[in-house]
C-alpha cells in the first residue's frame, strides 16, 4: 500500500525544521540545495511518496514539516553550519572517528573541511587507526592463544602480556623492579671499574730500572657484570620465545638496544679465550665493543614514559632537527670564516684555518664557551659576539615544536598507562557482552581528547 501524495509546494515554501537527537533546528530550504548530494540535500528533491522521506530519515511529520534523525546533535552541529555558512570545521575535543562516522552519515566530503581544521582533524584521525590497527593485531594474537589449546602458548602469552604491561600484575612489577635494579648495577660497575683506587694495582718493572703500576680491572666487577649479563640474556629470550611477532620484535628498537649491549660481552669473552687480544686491530675492535656497554643505560627506556616520549619526540621531530642541524652548519661556517680572516694574522693565533675555527664557531654558538680559542682583534670581538647572538636565536627557533610534540607524546603515553590501570580496576564493567567494542573504543576516545 503506497503512502499519499504529498503537497510539495506546501512543503518547500516553509523552513525545513530538523529535529536531530531531540534538539530542532530550522533550516531555509534553499540552503539544502547547496550539496544536493548530501542526506538533507536528497530531502529538497524527493517525490510525492513518504517512503522514499523514510528512506533518508528516521521519522517525518509532513503535517508539521519536522524531519528527525535519530543521531548525535552535537556532532551535527558543524554539518548544519556548513549548509548555512559553506563551511566546515572540526570542534574541539571531538572524537575524530565519530565525526568520520557522522560525515559519511549526512554524505558529506570530509575534504570539504576547512584548512584550519583539516591538518588537526587528519592527525587526530590517523592516530585513531593505528591505535584500532595495535588493538586488532592484539585482538588476533589472543583469538590465536585461544585456539591454540597447548599449554606453552596459554603461558607464553601470559608471561608476555606481564612483561609488557607490569601493572597488570605482581609478577609483571616484579620482573620490572629486577630489570631496572640489573641496569642501574650494571651502570655502576662500568663507572666504578673505571676509578684507579677501586682497581688493582699491579707491581711492573722496566727496562730502564724505574718501577711502574699497572691497574687492572677488580674481578668483583668482573662478576658484578656476568651476573648482569647473565639476567639481560634471560630476560631477552623470554621476551623473544614468548613475543607472538618474532619478526616484529627482533625489529623493535628497544629490543636492539638490549641486544647490542649483550653482544659486546660474549664477543670480548672469545676474544679473549682465543687469545687474540693482544693484536692491534683486535684490540681496536675490544675497545669499541667495551664502549657500547654504555648503551645499557638506554634501557631503562622501556621501564621510563619520560624516556620513551622523548625517543619518540626524536622521532617526529626529524625534521625540526635536520632544519636545526642545517642552520647550525651554514652559520658556523659563516662565522669561521669571517673570524679566520680577521685572526689569522695576529701572532700565535689558534685561528690558524677555518677548519680549526669550526670548534670555536659551534662552541660560541651554543653559548658554552671554553675560552680555549679566544679572538683579540676588535673585528673578530665583534665576530664572536655576533656568533654568540646567532647561536641563541638559531637555537631557540625549533624548540618549542620539540617541546610541544614531546608534551604530546608524555600526555598519550601517560594516558594509556593510566587506562591500563583503570581497566585492571574495573575488569567487571569489561565483562560485558560489549566487550570488545569496549576496549578498542575507550583508548581511541580518550587519545582523542587533546
């Protein structure tokens, strides 16, 4: 049974009155017909039958001319606006995912947002999507922990997601505690070797009749740092075994870092036993190997969000830094030059070539000053407090980017450790049939809220 014809004259000659989640707004129809292509812009070019109005809204009451959509009134708000104004913007402290949803609702182009809004409204989007990306990838790995019914994948699992996030539970907080004591051990055992009267001075007599010492190493750090290495190498093949993405794992950076500072002991160590140490290029390589032993303290990295923002600060500020780097080498080189040519002929000048003037110019810059080259001539004073002028402002230009990216990666990062927490302590509310959806929403709305 078809629906009766309707006055369409009677209709459009009167405001389009849009009842959205129960809040109303009145609209000319004339404004609906600037994106004919959109859900209110097909409501201007229907036929004479209700069904096909139904089709493109919830409910209509012809009689009172009022159209309602049962969805978010505060979301539509800048979609009514683009109809009056013809422009779109993105509100603030709006899910960028939900408002993606409301657009492709109303059929609007999320490319007709303005550029104000737009750069904001792709970050916040793009940050969404990874998060659903980790969150499926996590979801998957459990589904496989699942299916798979043996007794080593429900444990490796288990143990994995402890490490990973120790708040979870004792053993997780446990085996951090024990990481970071190891690391601060180990860090200290490579600095107290190091000072003369922690080592043992060995007597040595010379061709010449004269009597010298030889400090070596004590061997209680020697077993201070076995007993370290001994916990790195364990708690990097737990999380190795136990990590459900090999590849992705052996590819992490952090898992690299403590990799590297592993290395270096067994490579000594065979060095050593095949007695080939006392060659020079060996003993260059041993040297070098001995050195990376101080990457260990970037460990602390996994156990720090101080830490991991700052890496991933690092990170997106490339380009802030290579512009920084770059200003840096062109005003060194300008002022090298110029107090070169200004010092060169002064008696027992240090500023003997620009390359020698390069360690001044960067040193002046960064406003350390060691006074170990100093100017004298009037020009190069003036040159060198030039330099000191420049080097403040080239400086200064790009940190507040830094600061405002490593600001934003401490607060996601701050938040998530939080939600974690806040999950373990509701786990009741997360025991619904809704499940899922929940932890895959809740973490994409509140990263959404900056």
């Amino acid at each position: 049974m078809h629906s009766p014809p309707i006055d369409l004259e009677f209709v459009r000659k009167k405001k389009a009155l849009i009842n959205v989640g129960g809040i109303r707004h009145e609209i000319l129809w004339k404004s609906l017909q600037n994106y004919p292509n959109s859900r209110l812009g097909k409501l201007y070019l229907f036929e004479s039958s209700c069904e096909e109005i139904e089709n493109l809204c919830d409910d209509v009451c012809i009689e009172k001319n009022e159209f309602f959509f049962d969805r978010d009134p505060n979301l539509f708000l800048p979609i009514l606006n683009l109809y009056r104004t013809g422009k779109l913007h993105f509100l603030e402290n709006t899910c960028a995912l939900a408002f993606y949803d409301e657009l492709v609702y109303w059929g609007i182009d999320e490319s007709l947002l303005e550029l104000c809004c737009h750069l904001k409204y792709d970050k916040l989007k793009q940050n969404i999507m990874d998060q659903i990306s980790k969150q499926e990838s996590k979801n998957e790995q459990a589904e496989k922990v699942i299916q798979n019914n043996s007794f080593f994948s429900k444990l490796s699992h288990k143990i994995w997601k402890n490490i990973e996030n120790p708040q979870n539970s004792k053993f997780g907080k446990l085996w951090s505690i024990l990481s970071i004591f190891f690391i601060i051990l180990a860090s200290l055992s490579l600095i107290l070797e190091t000072v003369p009267d922690l080592q043992i001075k060995n007597l040595t007599n010379n061709s010449v009749g004269y009597t010298t010492y030889k400090y070596t190493v004590n061997p209680i750090f020697d077993i201070l740092e076995a007993i370290c290495i001994s916990w790195f190498s364990l708690e990097y093949l737990t999380r190795f075994i136990c990590s459900p993405r090999k590849l992705v794992f052996l590819r992490g950076f952090l898992n690299l870092i403590d990799l590297i500072s592993i290395i270096p002991y067994f490579i000594c160590h065979i060095f050593i036993d095949e007695k080939l140490h006392q060659l020079n290029n060996v003993r260059r390589l041993l040297i070098i190997l001995r050195i990376l032993r101080i990457i260990r303290v970037l460990k602390l990295a996994r156990h720090s969000t101080g830490l991991r923002s700052l890496g991933l600060t690092l990170k997106k500020s490339r380009k802030e830094l290579a512009l920084l780097f770059l200003f840096l080498s062109i005003v060194v080189v300008i002022y090298s030059s110029l107090v070169f040519f200004f010092e060169k002929d002064v008696p027992d000048t240090q500023f003997n070539s620009i390359p020698n003037a390069f360690w001044w110019a960067l040193i002046t810059m960064t406003t350390v000053g060691y006074g170990d080259m100093v100017p004298t001539t009037l020009a190069g004073k003036i040159i060198g407090s030039l330099c000191c002028l420049s080097g403040i402002l080239v400086i200064a230009l790009p940190i507040p980017v830094i600061v405002n990216n490593f600001t934003e990666h401490y607060e996601e990062q701050s938040r998530m450790e939080k939600l974690i927490i806040f999950k373990k302590n509701k786990k009741s509310f997360f025991k619904m049939n809704s499940k899922d959806n929940l932890e895959t929403i809740v973490p994409l709305v509140d990263n959404d809220q900056k």
